[in-house]
C-alpha cells in the first residue's frame, strides 16, 4: 500500500512530507519531498521491560503476553524483549517457553527475544529481588534458554564481580548472546574485565555510585564506549542527571521502561518479587520505598529524554541505538527495509 504525502522523520533525523510504500509493514519504497513540522516516528524498541496492561511476564500465559504485544504497538512498540526477575530455574524457563509461543503468534509489537534480568546478580544492588534466587553464573541456563528460544536473542543482565561471571560472559557472546552489566557492585576494573558485554543495565540505579577516589561500575558506564540503558521517567534518574548523561554519552543511550504489569492501569496495587508494590505519582514503590520497576511508557520516556536533550538524542535512544545492540536491521529508523507503522 501506497501512502501519499505523509509527515514522517526521516534518517537524517528531519520531518519531511513524502511518500512511503508498504508491504506488509515493510518500507520498500520511499520519497521525500518537502520539509515537515512533526510527523510519524521510526518505531521504538524495548529491550527492558517486565509487564504492562496487566501482564506479568514471569507468570502470563503466551495469549496474555501477546496481547501485551498488540497494547505496545499501539503506542509505537515496534519491538521489544520480555524481562525475567531473579526466580528459580523452573520458573525462568516456563516463562521462555510462554515468551517464545507468544513470539510465534506474531501480532502486535515484534518479540525479538528475552532478557534475563537476574539470577546472576548482587546480593547488595539486588533493588527489589528476592536474594534466595541470586546464584552464580551458570552456563546451563544459558543453553537451555537458547534451546528453547532457538533463532531469537537471548539477553542476560549480571554483576562483574559474581562467581564465574567472566567465563560466563565470554561463554555467552561467544554463542550468540548477549550481555549487559547491571545490579552490581562491581568496580571500573572488574568491568574492563567483562569481554564481550556490550551494554549497562539501568544505567544509575541498583549499581554501586559514582565516588571520586573510588572507581566503580558507574564511572566504567559513564567513561566508556558502551550503551548504557536509561529509565527516563524523571523518578528513577532525575533531570540534572539525564542532563549530565547526554553530555557524557548522547550517543550511546538506549531508553527502557523497565516496565511492570501496572504500566497503563493507573494508581493501583499488586505483588511483584513477592514483595506488594503500589503506584502512586507515577511511581512504583515497594512499602520500605524502594522502586520496583516503572509504570513508564516509550512514548513517555521519548518525550522526557526530547526535552532535556533533542529529537536526534531521543530518536537514537529510543529506536537506533536498541536495534544497533541487538543486531535488528529491520528497526532504527523509517527507510526502504524497515519496519513502520502509519
């Protein structure tokens, strides 16, 4: 299908009027004609994210993940990876096995694989996981996630500083899949040392701070060439330090919700890490305070990281810089090949 004369942002990182064809979601022609105020966006990908709609990953059925799916691309979700929490072995794989039949019903939001937020994690920046399920570094669970998951990506987050962690990270990318570097207690060192990660977790939160006579995980985040993830609700980080963060690595920024299942449902209350959490001034707290997650959106967290920063920040945080990582040619921007939605 032919679309004439639409708005749209193009690669450049510009709103221009053109035309776009489409065959089955896919751009194989495009034309610009004139320069544009606002427009259509490239569609966003999520690679951090727990729930939404009233889904819960770690416990939903493939139709109710699915339908999580056909909720984010109404809200410009091209593609995104559904996120575990530190649980037992069982329970990690059940939920792959749910997260692969709802990938291969294929409405909705591209599944483009999972990723593995915990068992292999700190103690201390444990945030809002139950520690009973923090072990070290396996690479059996590794191999029985890629088993099921087969061609899809499969994505773990883990401490530097964790038993068997760089054995484990070599092993991983080595074979296909990828590692971020988060809940961690790590030092800048024990970072350098983790070959092969290509990313930081929720870059500022559940890590060890920045001090200046002691180099630890967050100076490696803020000084060094890889992408770190940011949850631009406002809450998690504040303004000042979105701010400092797009001086440091505008580039290299990837926006997640880090989203729950009370993501669009409102104030609301509900059990996530076996711990009850309530959302309030759009918040998700547990009852000591501590955040559990967000109930943010993409399209919230583009906005956010636009006004602080600009259109070319955001667009690379939002949708180039997740596809870059994770090696999704079909996403990034709005070009011949790519994925759209008009």
């Amino acid at each position: 299908m032919k679309y004439k004369d639409i708005n749209f942002l193009n690669k450049n990182y510009e709103y221009v009027k053109g035309d776009i064809t489409l065959e089955k979601g896919i751009v194989t022609e495009i034309t610009e004609k004139d320069c544009a105020e606002g427009g259509i966006l490239p569609l966003f990908t999520d690679i951090h994210i727990h729930g939404g709609y009233g889904v819960d990953i770690m416990c939903a059925e493939a139709e109710e993940i699915s339908y999580l799916s056909k909720r984010l691309y109404e809200n410009n979700v091209g593609a995104y990876m559904p996120t575990t929490v530190a649980k037992d072995k069982d329970s990690i794989l059940e939920t792959a096995k749910n997260v692969k039949k709802a990938a291969l019903i294929g409405k909705g939001a591209e599944i483009v694989g999972i990723h593995i937020e915990g068992p292999f994690i700190s103690k201390k920046y444990k945030g809002i996981m139950e520690e009973k399920y923090i072990l070290p570094c396996d690479t059996g669970l590794f191999d029985d996630i890629k088993e099921i998951m087969g061609e899809l990506k499969v994505r773990f987050t883990i401490a530097p500083e964790g038993e068997n962690a760089e054995d484990f990270c070599k092993y991983v990318t080595q074979n296909g899949g990828y590692v971020s570097m988060g809940h961690s207690n790590a030092d800048y060192e024990q970072c350098k040392r983790l070959k092969g990660a290509g990313s930081y977790t929720h870059v500022f939160n559940a890590m060890a701070p920045l001090h200046h006579r002691e180099d630890s995980i967050l100076t490696a985040a803020l000084t060094d060439e890889l992408y770190t993830e940011l949850i631009c609700d406002l809450i998690h980080v504040s303004p000042k330090c979105v701010e400092i963060l797009t001086r440091l690595k505008g580039d290299k920024i990837i926006l997640i919700t880090d989203a729950l299942s009370a993501m669009g449902q409102g104030n609301t209350s509900f059990v996530f890490c076996g711990k009850e959490i309530n959302v309030s001034k759009g918040g998700a707290m547990d009852s000591k305070g501590r955040l559990a997650g967000s109930v943010l959106t993409m399209k919230s967290a583009f906005e956010n990281l636009r006004k602080i920063s600009d259109i070319k920040t955001a667009v690379k945080a939002a949708c180039e810089n997740p596809a870059k990582l994770m090696g999704l040619e079909r996403y990034g921007c709005i070009d011949k090949g790519k994925r759209v939605k008009i």
